[in-house]
DNA sequence: CTCGTCTACGAAAACCTTTTCGTAGAATAA
DNA sequence: TTATTCTACGAAAAGGTTTTCGTAGACGAG
C-alpha cells in the first residue's frame, strides 16, 4: 500500500495536517516556500491522495456512470468512445455498467446508483424498459442525467438523440425509389422512443407513397438471435407477400438478414434490397456493401457527455432541459441499387 | 440527495448509530426484533448507505478497473463485455480507462490507481508501451492486477492470454498451404509481446517451409489510420516483390488491406490471399470473406476477471502466479482460398 | 502607542460508516 | 447466595481529507 497519508506527510515535514492538506491544493494561505518543501515531500513519499476521504467530505466523486445495454455492439462502443474521452479530459472517473438488455439489471443499476457514487449518470436504456420509475426515483436524488439515443418518452430530461423519424423516412423512401413495392420493417422493441420514431417515418414514407403498410412486414424482433434470424428466415422464405425490401432498425438484425439471404439463397439487391441503422466499419467491404444510415455515434457520446458536465459544473443555471439532436447520415451502397 | 444516513436512521429509530449499522449488516448482536424494525426505516426512509464512508472506513472500494487500449475494437468490446459479466455477478462496479495506444495516458492512469481506488486492476497494455516502470509501480502497491492479451515482457505477473505463437505459426503455414511464396506480415507494435510470438510463428512457419524472409515484407504499422493504408498500398503497389499473401496480426490492418486492394484492384483471394487475426461478426459477410485466426476474447475478459477475483478473494493463499493461456481458432474463409 | 491588516499557519469540526470495547441486565450454573 | 455467561445494545474511536475558524506575529498608518 501507498501509506502515507496527510498525517504522515505532516510529521515528516513538522507541518500540520491541514497545512499540507492546503498546500497540496495551492492554497493562497500557504508560502511558496512552504509549498515547495511539501510537494517535494509528497513526491518522494510517493503520497497519493485516498479518493474516500476526499470524496467523503466533499461530497463529490469525480465520477460518473454510464448505462448502457451492451459494448460489443459498434454503436455503444463509439458512444462510449466519445464519452470516456470527455469525461479524462475533465479529470473524472468512468464507472461502465450493462444491462444486456435486461430491466431487472437496470433497474438494480440505477438504485446502485442512488448512493451517490457518482455525480452524474448517461443512460442508454434498454429495450424492455417499459416502467421508468426507476429513472424518476433516481432523477428525484437531484443527480444529473442525461439520456442518449434510448431514452425515456414519457420524462421531461435532457437527451441526446439523431433524427430518427427524418431517418426512417428517408430511408424508407430510399428503398421505395430503389423500385421497391413491398418494404418490411425489422424492430428491435415495443418501448423505445428509437424504433417508434423510425417506424413513424417507415410507416410515413409508406402513405406518401401510397403503399400500404403491411402488419406482417413488420417484425417484431428480441434480443435472441436465434429467434430473430428464424423470425427473418420465416417472412423471406414465404413463397407470396415476400418483401422486397427491408429497413432494419438496427445493425444487428441487418446482419441477421444477410445471413438468412446467404442460407436461402436471396440475392442482394437483386431481389431483395436492404438498408440499415448501423456503425459498422465494414459496411463498404461486405457482399454486397450495406446501404447503411450512420448514426454519429462518437459526437453522441461527446456531446452527451459535455451536456452533463455542464449540468454538473453550473447546477445553479440550469432549469432548461437541453434536448440535443444531431443528424444522422444516409449512405448508399450496393445493398439497396 | 438521499439524505438519510445512520444517523437520522438512528435518531427515527430511538437507537445508537452502530446498533442501526450492526442491524443493516445482519450482525448477530442484534435482536431479530430490532433487525426487523430497522430494515423497515431503512426501507421506508429509502436509506442508501454512503459508499465513501464505507470504502474508507472497510478499505475496500468494492470496484475494479480495466484499462484497455481502446474499446471502439472488436476484441476489447467483447472481452470487456465478459469482464463486466463477473464484476456484476460479484457484486463490483467497473471503472473502465482508455489508453487510445497513447503511452502517456496508461502512465497517469495506472499512477492514479494507486491511490487505493480500486481492489483490483486488469490491464491490456497499449502499443507503445515500453517501460515498465509504472507497472512494476503499482505492483509495488500490493493491489492485484492482471494482465491480458497484451501483457509485459519483462514482468512476472498473472496473465491472461492465446496461443499467439502456435496461432501466427498456423496462420502462415495456412497461406503456405494454400500457395503463397512471398508472405508479408502487418504488425502493430514493436514492443507488445503478442506481436513478437506471432511474428515469431510467422518467421519459423516460414522456416519450416524454406522460405526467406524478406524484412520488406514485415511492415511496422502505427496508430494513425493513414499511414497505415499507405504503407500497404506502396507495398502491394510495388511491380516486383509484391506479396502474394499476407498475414495481418491484429484486425484493423486486414480491413485497411481489404480497403487498399478495393482501391489497386487487387482481386482476393486471387491475386493476394489473407489471414488475420480478428473477432469480426461479419468476418463471413465480407467480399470476400475473411480468413481469421479468431481469439476467445469474451472467454478472456472472463478468465481475467475471475483470476482477479481469486486474488481479490484470498491473498492469503497465492504466492502462485497463474499464467492462463486459451486458444484461438483459425476459421478459413474465402480471402486464404 | 494603538489600531487595523496581512501573512502563514494550526486546531478542530465535519463527512458517514464500521468496529472495538464496554456495560447493564437477565439468565444460568454452582 | 454468588459467580459466570449471555444478550442486546451504546459510546467512542478510527479511517483520511477538507474546510471553517482562530491566532500569533509582522508591519504600516495614524
């Protein structure tokens, strides 16, 4: 253990402790001349701060949280990306907490959260989240948060979010020029404001464009892939009504559908067309390139992160809910031609 | 804030303050009644208790760190996703640090853990870390740490890691199989240990076969994105010498490759045939699909964290120093055909 | 000389929990 | 009866830092 603590420091250099306490802060109570003598003290002891103490009396913990369903998905890692290197520039700690897409881990997160561990909380929620009283409970402690990308449509809170209706309808239009008739949607929830906003803007394109929307085209897809690549498998393998063009909400569930099209043999773009929400690095490499809508999933991670620290640092200023909402990208590819 | 603490617990309740606390940690000094009433307060009053005061007076934060290269990877997302899956089960937060391959950053990280933030610490070192210093510093503390994947040379440490040599040995001997003469190899660092034994594999692969290694063909590849791709592009650019084959140790410089051969025509497999080492999802999805050696890495953030624990757990017991070495599997696609 | 003002520092409280030690009363044993 | 052991709880210290408040001495102004 790194066992020198103020005391210790204190009696070496026959100071107080408070005095080296101050000094160490460069407090203007302190003498050049005295400060000097402690800092050199405090590297050759090799002092180092205990972070409990000093979070314990100044009820600050130079930290935060951040919540999200899952990290080995290209979206959230970006996002966290953007976060992590805000929050080092502040000097503040990062405390990763997934849900797994799981209510009940959220849930026992955020109450985690309510012991003060932390002096503001970023919340991606997950995809059962249907109760938010949780999120009001914690919210009710007067921590900072801010939600990103899934967030909470029935609480008034500061988001960070994309055009995700402008997006859905963009591309829905998109595969709609392409020369498709018949457009499924592939959704990943029942709850999230995400996928409502997307599919508005499916379900708007559609009218304008005088297609009807077909319930069954639309899939409701979960958080198991088997399920999901069955579900998938199952619309594009019927022999009438096969669809001719998917919009995924997701990433995931775009690569779901490329796996079934490779195992039935359904050739991309010719007779099917696909477009998608996702990060994927590789979405010009694949076979064929994936026409993709690209989230700017860094700067969401950024800016959200930024929002809370300012929430953070100026509490006084703020009974504005900052809502944030940045563009996404259209970016065609061979998957939809 | 949650404002309740024992004290007001206790003043509500008509009792002392350590009763209150004795109560709350099930303590067999106090009567089951008492027990009973407590938890009620605590209930009702939502008491939280302050992990501050907790952590300083317990000397145990109940946190671990992990401090990785970048997470915005497919082989770090998923080991840390593994990682996350034993704290949660042990009950532990997670601070989570990003070097970005910077040195400087890995060095104020680890020095800032040693103010006794956390109980444990899980390290995978960035590219250019070549002291040690830090380290061996805070192992001095006493802290338990454990190193995967990228793990230190010269340092006696629990490590988590493949069988690097064994995969780079088979990855080569695969495109030797498969026809190419003239093997180039793409490495990351000079300094990380996975890069030396999987070079190593490369180089006695390429013995083995009585092949010459030509040292143009070993190209030192760095951080930045640009280079990179043009370092490969003047190497397949090249009239004579160009290589028939290349073996990648780490996956973003086969997707580099990938983007330089899209960009020369250089047709894969036929031209140029490649392997890397890689934990793409759409590794089978790619044009064409791509060879991978591919590293259990969810079974290593796993494995990591668990061995951490063993130590956290016991210090008792352990003079040992577990070296634990999984295996890789190199899955053939159509880019090594 | 007195008063006020700096300067540089120290004492002690505050932050909240946990743990050690002590004790009063009750029950049991001798 | 007296001595011992439980039972159930309280007082207080400990953990390390930060902050408030106080003070001793130096100095200049009046």
């Amino acid at each position: 253990m790194s066992n020198t603590n103020l005391k210790k420091l204190a009696e070496e250099l026959g100071l107080s402790i408070s005095s080296v306490s101050k000094a160490l802060r460069d407090s203007y109570e302190i003498s050049a001349e005295t400060k000097k003598r402690v800092l050199a003290m405090a590297e050759k002891m090799n002092y180092q701060p205990n972070p409990f103490a000093s979070s314990l009396r100044r009820k600050k913990s130079v930290t935060i949280a951040v919540v999200i369903p899952e990290i080995a998905n290209n979206f959230f890692a970006l996002a966290l990306d953007g976060i992590q290197m805000v929050a080092q520039q502040k000097g503040y700690h990062l405390l990763t907490y997934l849900t797994h897409e799981d209510y009940k881990n959220e849930e026992a997160t955020i109450r985690h959260l309510q012991g003060g561990r932390v002096d503001g909380v970023l919340i991606s929620l997950c995809r059962d989240t249907e109760s938010i009283h949780h999120l009001v409970s914690l919210h009710e402690t007067g921590i900072p948060m801010v939600f990103f990308d899934r967030v909470p449509e029935q609480m008034d809170c500061p988001t960070v979010t994309t055009d995700d209706y402008e997006s859905g309808f963009k591309a829905t239009e998109h595969l709609i020029n392409a020369g498709c008739k018949k457009i499924a949607c592939l959704s990943l929830s029942n709850y999230l404001s995400i996928t409502h906003k997307r599919m508005k803007g499916y379900e708007d394109a559609l009218k304008k464009h005088d297609i009807k929307l077909d319930p069954k085209l639309v899939i409701q897809c979960n958080n198991d892939n088997e399920n999901n690549l069955n579900l998938i498998k199952n619309m594009l393998s019927a022999k009438k009504d096969r669809p001719d063009g998917i919009f995924a909400t997701v990433e995931k569930l775009a690569i779901s559908t490329y796996y079934v099209c490779n195992d039935i043999k359904l050739k991309i773009p010719q007779q099917i067309k696909i477009i998608s929400f996702s990060n994927l690095r590789t979405a010009s490499l694949l076979s064929p390139s994936l026409s993709t809508i690209t989230q700017p999933a860094f700067e969401i991670g950024k800016e959200s992160a930024s929002l809370l620290f300012r929430m953070i640092e100026k509490k006084t200023f703020g009974n504005r809910i900052d809502k944030i909402v940045l563009k996404s990208s259209l970016i065609e590819r061979n998957s939809s031609k």
